[in-house]
C-alpha cells in the first residue's frame, strides 16, 4: 500500500489540525495504521493507531485527551484530529501501515513496512 500524507502547516499554541493519511493499492480495512512524528535531533515516536476495522485506538500519554485517531476505510484514509496544540507537539509527522501488526507492538515503528513521506506540523506564536 502507498501512503500520502497530509494536512500538517504552521498553527498558534491551543490551536488544531488534522492530519489525513491517504492510502492507494490495497483496501486500507487490511492494515493497521499509525501516526509517528519525528522533532529534530529525536527519535521517532508513537502518537497513535488505531485498529484494521477502527474499533480499537491507542494514544501516546502525551497526546491522550487531546488527538483522535480515525479510520474511513470506505476512503482508504485515516486521520488524526489534533486539538490544543503546544509547541512540544511540533515535529514532523508520519503515518504508517501494516497488515501484520500485533496489539503488543503498534507501537514500535520497525512493525510497520508501509510508510507516507511526512508532513510538519509547526506550533509556534
């Protein structure tokens, strides 16, 4: 499967984006799907995923009560609803999918093969 990542831009602090990730090639009901970012001079990291058929969804501590993971899989997309944004929040980000993903390591990135082209996401006043 091939992933387009999207939506990212510059946003104030307590602001909101939503990120989709856009996939062609194979029916996206298949694959789980996670969002990662990556800031400069960090590793990347696990911000959520959410299950093949949507029903389960896993968030970082960081960004629980605050970022919604969400799956059409009738539009091979997925998405990532960020509101009350913070500068920490700033950082490039990048979904993935995978097929064979199992509950304990969605959220380790070297599970997932499939991998969109990043998109930034700057919180800054």
């Amino acid at each position: 499967v091939q992933l387009q990542a999207s939506g990212g831009g510059l946003v104030q602090p307590g602001g909101s984006l939503r990120l989709s990730c856009a996939g062609s090639g194979r029916p996206f009901s298949n694959y789980v799907v996670g969002w990662f970012r990556q800031a400069p001079g960090k590793e990347r990291e696990f911000v959520a995923a959410i299950a093949r058929r949507g029903g389960d969804t896993w968030y970082a501590d960081s960004v629980k009560g605050r970022f919604t993971i969400s799956k059409d899989n009738a539009k091979n997309t997925a998405y990532l609803q960020m509101n009350r944004l913070n500068p920490e929040d700033t950082a490039v980000y990048y979904c993935a999918a995978d097929s064979g993903v199992i509950t304990s390591e969605y959220r380790n990135p070297r599970a997932y093969d499939y991998w969109g082209q990043g998109t930034q996401v700057t919180v800054s006043s």
